[in-house]
C-alpha cells in the first residue's frame, strides 16, 4: 500500500466526484457519463495529466498464456481509478496524480476444474456496495474493498460440478453484477468442439449458496425437446422451436458443439427484476454439421427473472450460426416513443452487423439497423431479422464447396465494440473487415477443432462508418467515415460529444448531434480500447484512455501500454512536464500495426503456439 489511509479518507470526503463505476458507466449500460467541463467548447484543451505504465507481465501459475497490460475500461469511483490487467493484477489509482493506492495480485486454483487452457484477457470489473468485484479465469470471483484492496469475499469453484456438462470453460470474464442480495454470474466457455455447458448463476451474497442456474444449451448428450421444455409459456422469442434442436451434442462423454454467455456484462433492471444476458455463437462456429436447428440460445438476447432465473422471453439474432457472429459487448437499456408512447428498450448490436431494438418487456422487435456501409457475402442465416429465413441444416456457409470462401463480414464481424446511448441517440461503430478462409473438420473433440483453417483477415479494404441512429426508430441521424481501419473497443458519449478511439492511434471527438469532428486527440498507439470519464476528488474531469501491445492481446511479444488521463490544465494545474512521458509513449506509434484479433482469433493463435 503506497497511500495512507487518512489520505484515502480524504480522497473519499472530499466533494462527490463525477463517477464511472461499472464497465459500461451506469446499470443502464449506456457508457455515457453526465459532466460538463469536457465539452465541445473545452475538447481541444485536453492535455495530458499523468502516464501510468503498466508493468510487464510476469508469468502467473495457472495461466497458459500472461495478457499485456489491461483492457478493462478503467473505472473511476470517489477520485480512484480501477482496472485490473492481462496478468490479473487488480490495481487502484490516484485518479489525480497516477499514483497507485493498492495493487492486488490473486493466486489462481485450477485443480480438478473442468477447465481449457487459461488465458489472461479479462474484460472488465465492477464497483458495488463499496467493493471492487472481479471474476478471475479459475472460475472465481473476488470482492476486494475498494479504499484498501482487502479480500472481503471470494466465491471459488463456481464450474465445479455443473449438471449436464462435459466440455470446458475458459477465462475470458466480466464481472458479476447484483440484484437483492443475490450475485449474478456469467459461466465463460471454451471455443471449439469440447466447449462446455455454458450457463448464468445467481448465489446468496451473504451465505454464498447457489440460487438458481439458468442454461445456454441441453446438457452433454443431448435433449431432443429441448426448445419446447426450456421455453414453456408465457416465455417467448422469435424463433420456433424445433425437435431435436442442436442434435446429441456428441454424447454424456464429451461434446462436439455448445455456446455460453458472452463477454458482455449483463444487465439488471431493479425496477423489474428482469437481467438480460447475451451469447455466444454455437462451437465450433464455421462448421454445423453436428449441432442441427437453429442452436438456441446461442447468438442471442435473453431476459431471466432475476429471483428464480426463469427464461421471459429471448431473441435469437442467426439461428443456426456459420459465421462466429457472437452477440458479445454490451447490453443497453433505454426508452423509446412508439405512436406517442413512451415504452422501454433494450438496445443490442452483435457481430452480424445489425443493431436491434428490443422491446425491453417482451422481446418483441421494435426496430433494427442495417448499416449501408457494411458489405455483405455468404451471410444467408445472419440476415434473419430481414428473411425471416434460416436453414438449420446447412453444415458450412459455402457447403458442398469445400474450396475458400471469403466471408463479409470477417471472423471478426461488423461491429465488435460496445454501442454507446444518449441525448435520444444509439451510437454504432460499424467495420468492413472481411475475411477468407476454407472449412475444417470437426469430427474430433478439441479446443482447437473450430470446423475453418487458414483464416486472413483483409487489413487492405478494412474502413469504419460510426452512426447515430435514432433510438426511438432506428433512422440514421449522421455519420462519421474512419478510412483504412476496423474498430474494435468501444464508444463513449459525454458533454455533448461522441469519442470514438481509433487504431489509427487518434481519439475522434464528434458532436454528438450532428457528426462533425470537433477535434482529434492524437495519441499515438494504436487504440483499441475507448476512454472513460470520471474525475479526481477535487472535482476535475478526466479523461482516461488505455494503450494496448501493438497486436491486440499480443502474448508472446507486444508492449505493456499504459494508462494515460487527459484534463483540462486550466482547471487541473498539473504540470507541462507531464508531456514528457506522453512522447514516450507516442513512440509507440511506430510498432503499432494494425492487427485487430477478435478473441477466439487469439486463443487459436496462442493454442497453436503463435504469437
């Protein structure tokens, strides 16, 4: 500990500071924060305040292959900053001066757990009830105390002995989120053909019992009632059900396909009880052949009752998946005014490339987005919210050719960032990014079978449009072109402006109305990661901004990057010497390709033993 705790009292006393206390900025998933010292009248002065560099990674007992510094959002509670890093280390920051208040490294416990080959890639943390929240890849989940960094609760073995599961999980993670007094949990799963029974867990916070589980998918060997007996009325969604929906799932042995929640965190709404988590695409993800029927509830939005884990409704975004069109990233909730009423929404956008508004209720479609700038080749069952058409039998997307395909959108979809929401807006960044690739076979149980070979992602024809729709209808009210790069990351919307941070190494600072560039903050890596806003204990507004290794998730080589908060130095007074150390990492820039791997890209890389 490098700070005393009188100086954390002070910290916590002084007036409220704006706050950023979950991955997504508030319960409603909007990442948008209310301040007004960083608008478009002030935007050009920010300047930079501290540069924390994160250390290198040290090799962590447990873990196959060690993250390089961090892409949790950093969130910013009572003037401290939080994140945890690739190396599972748990900091806490001195959102004023960078300075760290505590550091918390776990020890990892993987005995007798049914678990692949682990990873250092976790998506985000929590802060609640005074506790900063973590779920570690040993399929655990920590409570520290968010003013020193103590352990005050650790739930652990969390998928030890899951009903009807054969397969695997892994440790790309979000943190749990909590609704009276339980806490809700997402089961991370493996890709490939021994993905294990994904599932969502609620547990007594006080006595730590299990609650209730709700499931993706059937259990090892199959259920050939499953849609009909894991959707009985009322529960609704889009897509019939079908007799024999995803076939045996090889057999009570082993699996040979599955799906789980993704790694975008949940959502709760205290007001109705309703938690709406999204899936993962159906394992291995190229290659159907032995998970027939539209694979429910992969790919999808569904709403559980958040006392019994009950399934209200669900909709399925493409059914019978060939194209790894995940519905990872964040959940929104909003309202929307349908023939002058107002009713409430839940916003999604998946890797298909399509953004839908949910009615947040029902489930029932109220509008969806189609992005005209977004290339579309081989995408047949990801078009189902248009046909009201899928084959649930086809096994390949170019089947019976057995030659390359190439796939618009690429493995790592259309949009693979969170959305943004506000002032009656949904912001969507959207990518052309294609990909070629020839499929595989997947007759064999494995972490590496995903039923496609010699993946290439085309970086030469990849661009971004960022849009904002309206919320209320889905019409597009602007756009913002990014030549010669894809997104990933996400979108922030604060003081009137959308920030959008780019692997052209630029954070774009767009009025949130009319699209225009106010102006561009070069930083110099490439971005994969957007900011967030909070501000220090006095009451100064930052802007917090992650750089990343020069390939994304770069495990074997890469850079650390750092944490780097801008300000404004006419309210902050930090010093002018701070742009020393911002040069530094400017330096970056010049080994910063452009490689944006999706996830399962690079657990296939680090499974193969590539970089």
């Amino acid at each position: 500990m490098l700070l005393s705790l009188s100086s954390l009292s002070q910290l916590a006393s002084a007036q409220a500071p704006v706050d950023w206390p979950l991955m997504n900025s508030n319960p409603q998933g909007t990442n948008y924060v209310d301040q007004d010292q960083i608008d478009g009248a002030t935007v050009a002065g920010l300047a930079l305040a501290w540069t924390f560099p994160f250390p290198a990674s040290p090799p962590v007992p447990g873990l196959a292959a060690v993250g390089q510094g961090s892409i949790s959002p950093p969130l910013v509670v009572n003037g401290i900053v939080y994140l945890v890093t690739g190396f599972l280390r748990v900091y806490a920051i001195d959102a004023a001066t960078g300075t760290v208040v505590w550091s918390y490294d776990p020890k990892l416990n993987i005995t007798g757990l049914p678990l692949s080959p682990l990873i250092g890639h976790i998506h985000g943390i929590n802060y609640h009830d005074g506790d900063v929240w973590v779920s570690m890849p040993d399929c655990s989940v920590l409570g520290l105390e968010a003013l020193t960094g103590k352990l005050v609760a650790k739930f652990s073995q969390m998928c030890s002995g899951v009903p009807g599961n054969s397969g695997f999980y892994e440790g790309t993670q979000v943190p749990p989120v909590f609704y009276k007094g339980l806490m809700i949990w997402t089961s991370p799963v493996d890709d490939g053909s021994d993905v294990g029974r994904g599932f969502v867990a609620a547990y007594d916070v006080a006595s730590q019992k299990l609650a209730w589980r709700w499931y993706v998918v059937p259990p090892a060997g199959g259920d050939p009632l499953w849609d009909a007996h894991s959707c009985p009325l009322p529960c609704q969604g889009n897509v019939a059900p079908v007799d024999g929906d995803w076939g045996t799932l090889g057999s009570a042995n082993g699996t040979l396909a599955g799906a789980g929640p993704t790694f975008g965190d949940p959502l709760v709404d205290n007001g109705t009880g309703l938690v709406y988590v999204s899936t993962s695409q159906p394992s291995p993800a190229w290659n159907g052949s032995y998970r027939p029927g539209p694979d429910l509830y992969s790919d999808s939005v569904v709403a559980l009752n958040g006392s019994t884990g009950t399934m209200v409704w669900f909709f399925q975004t493409t059914p019978h998946d060939l194209y790894d069109f995940d519905c990872g990233w964040n959940t929104v909730l909003g309202n929307v005014t349908v023939g002058g009423e107002t009713e409430q929404a839940v916003f999604k956008a998946c890797k298909n490339g399509y953004l839908y508004a949910l009615n947040a209720a029902t489930g029932k479609l109220l509008w969806y987005f189609d992005p005209p700038s977004v290339v579309r080749s081989l995408t047949g069952n990801a078009d189902y919210v248009v046909t009201g058409e899928y084959s649930g039998t086809l096994p390949w997307l170019n089947y019976p050719s057995t030659q390359p395909f190439t796939q618009c959108p690429g493995e790592n979809g259309a949009i693979e960032s969170d959305v943004a929401s506000a002032y009656g807006m949904v912001y969507v960044a959207a990518m052309n990014f294609c990909t070629t690739g020839q499929v595989g076979p997947v007759n064999t149980q494995g972490s590496t079978v995903w039923g496609v070979k010699d993946l290439q992602p085309d970086f030469a024809e990849s661009n971004t449009t960022i849009y904002a729709v309206h919320a209320s209808n889905g019409t597009v009210a602007w756009s913002y072109f990014i030549p010669q790069f894809p997104f990933r990351g996400w979108l922030t919307v604060t003081g009137g402006l959308v920030f959008a941070s780019s692997l052209d190494g630029s954070v774009h600072e767009l009025d949130a109305m009319t699209g225009r560039q106010v102006h561009e903050l070069y930083v110099g890596p490439a971005l994969y990661e957007g900011p967030t806003f909070g501000s220090t204990a006095s009451g100064s507004v930052y802007m917090f901004q992650l750089t990343s290794a020069a390939s994304y998730g770069g495990f074997a080589s890469g850079t650390p990057g750092s944490l780097i908060a801008f300000g404004l130095p006419s309210r902050a007074g930090f010093p002018w010497q701070t742009y020393v150390p911002f040069a530094l990492v400017g330096v970056l820039a010049a080994v910063a390709a452009v490689l944006v791997l999706e996830n399962r890209s690079l657990r296939r890389r680090v499974k193969q033993g590539g970089p």
